[in-house]
C-alpha cells in the first residue's frame, strides 16, 4: 500500500472479496483505516478474510439484484455511509464466439458485467450522499483482444465504458469512477488458468508464469497487494481530481507492440519435451 494513502473512517464495499485481489484489496482498505464489507458466493473463504483482516463477511450472489440490494444496506448498517465500492467479482469462461455456449456468454455478461451495474444502481446514490469513489477492476483483457476470451473481453470492456458512464453522469455530485485494469496476477484464478496453460508442455506454476510474461517489459506477473494498493488510491483523497480513468496496473504489457517483438526476442518453437527451444 502506498504510504500516504489513507482511508480512515470510511466505509468500502469490496465484490469478490473472498480471494485475490478483492482480499487484497480488504486487507489494504482495512490497513489504511476503513471499515469494510466483504460479499463473494463463498462464505468460508469470506469468514476467513474477515478473521484475517476484521472486514465484515456478507456472502451472496452479486448477480443476484435482492442480494446487491441488502449487501448496501447491511454496509448502512453497520456504518451509517458508504465513501467507497469496488466492483471485483468475476468469471472466465474461455473459448471464441463459436466456442463458448450461450450460457457460457450468459453467465460471464451476468458475473462481470451486470452486476456492476446492480452495485452501482444500489450504492451510487449513498457515494453521492458522501461524495465517494467507485472502482471497477476490470482487465487489459477488455484493452486489447486475444484469443479465445470472446465473453471475458467483451464483458472486461463494458465494464470499462460502464464504469466511465458513471463518472459521467455523478462526476457532478462528487462520485468518481474509476478503472483498474491488471495484466496477469498472481492469484488462485490465475493458477488454475497456469495449470491449464502449462501442464500439457510439462511446466510448473511459476514457468507458465515466466513463459506468459515473457513479453511484459517487468518479466513478472503482478501481486495481488500491487493491484490492491492502485485501488486504495483510487478510494482516498490523494485521487480527488481522478475521474473515468483507466489506470493499467500490467507490469507494462499493454504497452508493448507486437510488430516489433521480433526486434527485441527469437521465438522459437518448443521442443518435444515441451521447454522453449529459445530464450529472449
């Protein structure tokens, strides 16, 4: 967390709040002096973030609008205001537009996309009351397409424009909205999508890592602190004139530009026992 960044005495909604990122961001919150609400559809996970950091857990379905609705009012309850909301539930449902299934599609709209929407259309109106911040973390997924994440990509964007509407439209009643958009991170999503990646070449969990960050200029995926601590500033006043931003927390890897990668890289095929045959 940034050292100057303080959040005391306020109150923050945090989605997906069980693992990763969105406990990260609990944590750092909580560190930074806010009083936090939790929500994820795992309530053991949730119980422990809450032992763990002092967050209050309130396990549901934020796809779910009755759930969204009691989620703002339990953090009322307990605080009396809400200065701060981070949208972070998510899915991924891999595959293209001929690959994924209509529920495939549905599930990913529901999970990234609309219930941002749900989270904001509830709390919005208290983060007027106390002129507070909306964050959505979002993806560079929603920045610049790849292959076989039609749904997460499409849905990683609308959230994007979504979240810039908002900053929009409540801008001139002292709500900000902002964007985070992390490359890869070091989370329990992420070593699942590493298993996957790596396991058919032989590689462990941190060669995926190093071969998919190959290209990002840091030569490492992120942290799940380093996303929460881009998060906090966004929440605290030391952002005050930040509004519709879209800050890229990536290591760099949005910026690089594959025309000239063969510049820099020999890329070569892997060999049979599936190790990369060359190195940068």
């Amino acid at each position: 967390m940034h050292s100057g960044t303080s959040l005391d005495g306020k109150a923050v909604i945090v989605t997906g709040g069980g693992s990763g990122v969105g406990a990260a961001v609990a944590a750092t919150a909580r560190a930074a002096g806010a009083h936090v609400v939790v929500t994820g559809r795992r309530a053991d996970a949730l119980d422990a973030v809450a032992k763990r950091t002092g967050a209050v857990a309130y396990p549901g379905d934020v796809t779910d609008p009755a759930h969204v609705a009691r989620l703002v009012e339990t953090a009322l309850e307990h605080t009396g205001r809400i200065d701060g909301v981070v949208a972070n539930a998510g899915t991924m449902r891999p595959g293209s537009v001929v690959d994924l299934s209509v529920e495939d599609w549905d599930t990913t709209l529901a999970t990234n996309l609309t219930s941002v929407f749900l989270l904001a259309r509830a709390a919005v109106p208290h983060l007027a009351a106390a002129r507070g911040a909306f964050v959505s973390v979002s993806s560079i997924a929603g920045l610049r397409a790849s292959s076989g994440a039609a749904a997460y990509a499409a849905s990683k964007a609308g959230m994007t424009m979504l979240t810039q509407s908002i900053a929009a439209d409540f801008g001139p009643l002292g709500v900000r909205a902002n964007v985070v958009c992390p490359g890869w991170v070091r989370t329990e999503m992420a070593d699942e999508e590493m298993r996957v990646f790596g396991e058919p070449d032989g590689l462990a969990l941190d060669a995926a890592y190093d071969e998919v960050t190959r290209l990002t200029p840091m030569r490492r995926p992120g942290t799940a602190d380093e996303i929460a601590a881009a998060v906090a500033w966004l929440l605290s006043a030391e952002s005050g004139y930040v509004n519709g931003a879209v800050l890229t927390v990536d290591g760099g890897t949005s910026i690089v530009d594959p025309g000239t990668v063969p510049f820099d890289f020999r890329i070569r095929p892997r060999t049979a026992e599936g190790d990369p045959a060359g190195t940068p």
